[in-house]
C-alpha cells in the first residue's frame, strides 16, 4: 500500500476489535511497561496524552527499564513490534520471561508471535497491511486499549472511525508543507500535547524525508528560544527554521500565552512561525486531527522533494550492518 493509501484509509483502523488470544491467561492489569522502538511506541504515547493517569512506563531500549525489582514485578510487560523482530524489544521480552512478569504480545508476526506462540503468551496479532510502523497508530492503540480493559475509550475511538476522515486534512497539509519547503521545522507544544508534537516530528522524518525537531512549552523559554536570538554571525544559521506552534484551547492560558509571544518574538527575528489549533471536540478527535493534518504535512513535504514517503532506506542499512 503506497503511502496516500495508507494516510487516506487510516481511519478505519479505529474501528478494529482485537482479539485476544490465549486470553484466559492475561489477568487485569493497572500498572504496564510497553516496550517499543520507533513507530512502536507511538499509540503509547499517544495513550498517555490522552489519560496521563494511566500508570505506563514507556521503555525505548534493550531489556527492562532501571527499577528495583519490586518496582517493576507486577506490571505487565507489553512488547510491542509491528514487524516482531525489533532487537531491543525481543531482549527486553525474554528477560521480562526469566524474571516471571506478567507478558503480553502486540505484533503482526515474526520473532515475537513465535515465541508467544510456543510460550503460550497473550498476543494480539495487528492486521499486516503492507504499511509503514508509523502508520499503524490506529491498530496498536486499539490493541493496547484492549489489553488494558480500556472499553469506553475503544468505543470513543470506534465512532470516531466514521466522524473524522484524514481526506479533510489534505489540502491543508499540503498547503503547510509548501510553506515549509527549504526549511527545517521546529514543532513545539504543550508538555500535556508533547506526544503530537513528537508525531509530527517523526513523521517529518520518516515520510518527510527531512530534519525536524520539536520541544515544549514552557521549558524551551527557558533554553532553547535563546537559540534564535539571531546575531550577524547566526542569522544564516537561524533563517533555516521553520516554526510551528500547536496550540490547543485546554492549554493553560499561561501555556497559551507564551505560545503567542513567542510566535511574536521568532517572527521579529525572522523565523517563520504559525501557530496551528489543535481542534476536535473530545481528547482523542483533537489528537487524530492533528496527527492526520502532520501526515499529509509529512507527505507532501517529500512530494516537494521528490522524496519516497514511504520507505526508509537508512533504518533498512542501519539494521543490514547492525548484524555484520
């Protein structure tokens, strides 16, 4: 599936019911440490944005996060790989075995579900639609809101999959990558909105094909705005950026209000800047929202470069001299 395919039908990922297999033996949990790399973490995040009160660790490397033991025995272990053969995620998975924590698989194949398979583990295996880790936010998070009995936030998500399609976020997304040709974007927002800003950033990487970074308010004016206080010997540096503010109306307005000074303050020192609502009229629509608008972002800023959206050449070398 090419990516255009994959953004214009991300939708109906929403509306997946995951099963469970060897559901009989994954108990109720309240505490969880979701391993994933890349795209794989992703619904994690985005799962934290949405309900900060939910006790997850997200673990982005090889074997388990740094606790005592007892701080780390009783929650579940969630190894999560669309592909199933992420090396870190498979070492964290068989120490999680060896020390007896509670595991549970979400995965299309590979490694992971063999193993699930022979250790009579729960899994969920994701549909395998030909696409791109990034782009199977929809899925994974249907899967992890499954595995933590999360039903009324399933539902939200089931009925959004026919309310908020990614086609209305086309010409927008197209319009905004058009302004940020040439540039490198900076992509800021709230510390409560930091996983849709770490989306935007990683789909400006992956689909984009370009630099991209992002921070949040408040901490940046503390640090990093500095950074563009443009000088004769800087200026060629700083005219490289692009900034994009997302700002959303639960924000505190103190938040808000720095996000409209600092829009005022880079745009006097020559540093394109816009600010971008976060709109939708519940948590999750105003996350899908945005995240649909920085894929079509991400998508036409590779059209504007003659970039392939969707595959990633770099991972793919990385991983071949990895394993010589």
């Amino acid at each position: 599936m090419d990516m255009h395919e994959a953004i214009t039908k991300q939708h109906a990922q929403l509306a997946l019911e995951p099963e469970i297999e060897f559901a009989d033996r994954l108990y109720t949990y309240e505490k969880f440490v979701v391993s994933g790399m890349g795209g794989s973490h992703l619904a994690a995040d985005i799962l934290k944005s949405w309900n900060p009160l939910i006790d997850i660790i997200i673990h982005q490397d090889y074997g388990l996060p740094a606790l005592k033991p007892e701080r780390i025995a009783h929650r579940l272990f969630i190894a999560s790989s669309y592909s199933g053969n992420t090396e870190e995620v498979l070492d964290g998975f068989e120490i999680a075995l060896n020390r007896q924590m509670p595991v549970c698989v979400v995965s299309t194949g590979g490694t992971l579900l063999d193993r699930a398979e022979q250790e009579k583990i729960p899994y969920i295996r994701m549909p395998d639609m030909g696409i791109q880790p990034r782009s199977a936010l929809g899925f994974n998070l249907k899967a992890l809101l499954k595995i933590m009995r999360q039903e009324g936030a399933s539902g939200e998500l089931r009925a959004l999959s026919d309310a908020l399609l990614p086609s209305h976020f086309e010409h927008a997304g197209k319009k905004c990558a058009r302004r940020m040709r040439d540039r490198v974007p900076l992509i800021y927002a709230s510390a409560r909105n930091a996983a849709i800003a770490y989306n935007w950033k990683i789909k400006c990487n992956e689909t984009g094909k370009i630099p991209a970074f992002m921070n949040v308010i408040p901490e940046l004016n503390h640090n990093e705005m500095t950074g563009f206080d443009a000088h004769e010997s800087t200026e060629k540096l700083i005219s490289n950026f692009y900034t994009l503010i997302l700002r959303d109306d639960e924000d505190d307005p103190r938040i808000q209000k720095r996000m409209e000074i600092l829009e005022r303050l880079y745009t006097k020192r020559g540093i394109p800047t816009e600010i971008i609502a976060i709109e939708g009229a519940g948590r999750f629509e105003k996350i899908f929202s945005s995240l649909y608008l920085a894929d079509w972002v991400a998508y036409y800023t590779a059209q504007e470069y003659g970039s392939d959206p969707n595959n990633v050449p770099m991972v793919e070398e990385f991983k071949k001299l990895m394993k010589i």
